[in-house]
C-alpha cells in the first residue's frame, strides 16, 4: 500500500513539473511575440511607418502652443440663418465673400492652427477669380480641414429623440478626394443628448456615437487625413454638472475603447469635446472655475496620453465665456500632456459676421473682430488671456437642439 501511495506521488509529482515547464515554455513564448509585437502590429494595422509619421505631423501642428481651429464647417442651411442675421442673403456669392475675408485675415495663423471647411468651401476660391480657398488659407500658415458627416438621423430602436451620425458609405474614397483637393485632416460630429427622466442617453446611442466615431477615424487614416473626434454632449437640459460629468465619462470611455478596437493611430488624432457643464435649463450656479476643474477631471480621467492635442467646441458659449473658461482651464494644473486648445465656430465668427454686415468696406472691422477673438483663445489656450481685454459679443450663441 505505502509502495502504491509513494508510486502515485512521485507519477503526480512528475505531472506537475511537466505541465509546468509546458507552462513556462508557453508564457516563454508569449513573451516572445509580446516583444515582436510593434512589428506585428504595424503590419496588422495596415499603417506604414511614413503614414504614422504624416499623421503624427499633422496632428502636432493642429495641436501647436497658442493656436486653436477655427470651425467655419456650417452647411449651406445653417450659414443661410447666420447671413440672415445680419440682413444678407444666402447665395453662394456672399458665402465666397464672407469666408474669403476670414481665410485672407492678415495675421491669422498666429492663432488659427487650422480650419474645418464645408465641402462646398473646399473647392470654391476667391471672389473674382481670386486665389483657392485652401492655397488662401495655406499662405497664411493654416491646414485646410473638411467636415465629412453627412448629418443626424433618427436612431430607431433608442429613447425618442436620439439620434446616430450617417456619412461612412462610400467615405474612403470621399476621403481620398478630400486629400487630394489640400485637406489635411477631417472631422466627424456625433451628439449624445441628456435627459434622464427620458432615458437618455441610452447605451444603443452612446455604443452608435461610438461605433461611427471609430470606423470614421480609422477610415480616415487610411486616407492620410488625421481624425477629429468629435463627441459633443448638447447642453439641453436641466440635468446638473455632476450628471454631465457621469455621462461623459461613459462616452469617452466607449469612445476610446472602440477607437483601440479598431486600431486607430491616437498619435494621429485630435479630440474635440464639450466643456462639461450643466444643462441650460438648471438653475445651478456653476463658476467657470468649476466648469474648469470639473472638465479637466473627466479628462484625465478617460483620454489616452498618446492623444496630442484636445480642442474645445464652444457649444454655445458666448465669445468671452468660452475665452474665460479655456483661460481657468489651461491655469490649472493637469495630469494630462496633451495640449488643451480650442475648436471655436460662432465663439469666433459672432463679433465678426456683426461688423461686416455684408458691406466690402467693413471687411478690414471684420478681420479686427475676428483677429481680436483669434488672440484671446490663444492667449487662453496658454492660461494668458485677461478677462475683457479684447472686445467681444456677450450675447449667448446657444441654441436648443443646435444642427449644423
């Protein structure tokens, strides 16, 4: 019996060693590959190491100290209501002359890193036969950007009232299109709206925000053009910044999570988020030191460091709010390296479509107008720029259910 017991111990002892040294030989192996796996990566990925390096230029420029992005991507409808504010009708001519005068503005690219353009405004030049729009704005040391959505649609299947990003047929070749006409990088607009007495947002939404932010992305990078991604949470509602907050952690890290399964190139993106605030409807007070603090929070608490640069959208803020709040922001101190910018549309037209008024002799008012708000974010984007030290249009640019 003690001849049986010890024969079995020593048959188990022997087992153990040898799936032992199976073991090691396998994690041996593992470990193999995980060192050969940048090589192997790279081949999977399908980026060439000349195409990572692009990207990564062309992001580090978007993200240069002291500049930010002038968003000037308004579809046709939508710059149709801006002309009409000032009393000028929407005709592709007066579209020309307007964002002629913003792409010649002497001195802009001290500020302006890049600009988002329309599809229409990439392919249009100058007024009487004067220099392409994307040579205008190449002279005055700014990348050329093109917004590639084709616009919201309703989500079936979610809460009423959300709604999922469409454009992702036929993109590749749109995109291949895009660089070949002088477009350096694209962008790319989903929205989550809040409301949590409707159940909203739902996770179908926020998983689609996701999903078309991703296959965007790796599509563009594909095609040599360097991704804005851009997941907007709209101020509507009477929800607090504390559930803005939550909610925006849950995006971003779904975001960032599809972006890896679908092995985009961080290096070679920009990410354009909402400040986090509360609803517009909330009676909270909130001070921009909160709204500072608050963001910088959910930021560091969900974007890679690998990601260059983060460029706010305005969301609706006034001209001198959204300057304040990116000021307080960049004071701060952050775990995060990326540099903290900004991506302003109306925040940086507002002053400037009011002093041109349609008129050839406001044009040098408006290029001041918009120079002047130009300054104030870079100096804010670099936790410089005085309150009130520029002139500005306090008026609020929100707008309820805001579509491009």
């Amino acid at each position: 019996m003690k001849l049986f017991v010890a024969g079995a111990a020593l048959c188990a002892s022997a087992l153990a060693v040898e799936q032992r040294d199976s073991v090691l030989g396998e994690l041996s192996a593992a470990s193999e590959g995980f060192v050969r796996m940048p090589m192997k990566m790279s081949s999977r990925l399908g980026h060439s190491s000349d195409v990572e390096k692009e990207l990564a230029g062309i992001a580090s420029k978007m993200a240069s100290k002291g500049k930010g992005l002038l968003a000037v991507d308004e579809s046709t409808k939508t710059i149709g209501k801006r002309l009409a504010g000032i009393g000028v009708e929407n005709t592709e001519a007066n579209r020309k002359a307007y964002r002629n005068l913003l792409f010649t503005c002497p001195g802009l690219g001290d500020f302006i890193s890049g600009a988002i353009l329309y599809e229409e405004t990439l392919y249009q030049s100058g007024p009487n036969g004067g220099k392409p729009f994307v040579d205008a704005l190449k002279d005055n040391g700014i990348l050329p950007g093109i917004k590639v959505d084709t616009g919201l649609q309703p989500l079936f299947g979610a809460s009423d009232g959300e709604v999922w990003c469409t454009g992702l047929d036929g993109l590749y070749e749109r995109a291949v299109q895009f660089k070949n006409q002088g477009a350096q990088f694209a962008k790319w607009r989903a929205t989550v709206q809040i409301d949590p007495a409707s159940g909203m947002p739902s996770d179908l939404a926020i998983q689609e925000v996701a999903h078309g932010l991703a296959r965007y992305a790796r599509i563009m990078q594909a095609a040599r053009l360097v991704p804005i991604v851009e997941p907007e949470i709209l101020m509507d509602g009477a929800h607090n910044i504390a559930v803005t907050a939550h909610i925006q952690e849950k995006v971003l890290s779904t975001v960032y999570k599809a972006l890896a399964d679908n092995n985009v190139f961080l290096e070679g993106t920009i990410l354009k988020p909402s400040m986090t605030t509360p609803g517009s409807d909330c009676g909270e007070e909130v001070t921009a030191q909160d709204i500072a603090s608050t963001t910088l929070r959910t930021l560091e608490r969900c974007v890679p460091c690998a990601v260059p640069g983060i460029t706010f959208l305005s969301g609706g803020m006034s001209e001198e709010e959204a300057s304040v709040n990116l000021n307080i922001m960049n004071q701060m101190p952050r775990k995060g390296p990326w540099s903290v910018s900004f991506s302003y549309g109306r925040a940086l037209q507002q002053s400037c479509l009011k002093a041109w008024k349609g008129k050839e002799e406001n044009i040098p008012a408006a290029q001041n107008a918009l120079l002047a708000r130009a300054r104030a974010n870079g100096q804010a984007s670099m936790g410089k720029y005085v309150a009130g030290s520029e002139p500005s249009d306090d008026t609020t640019l929100f707008v309820k259910g805001y579509k491009y």
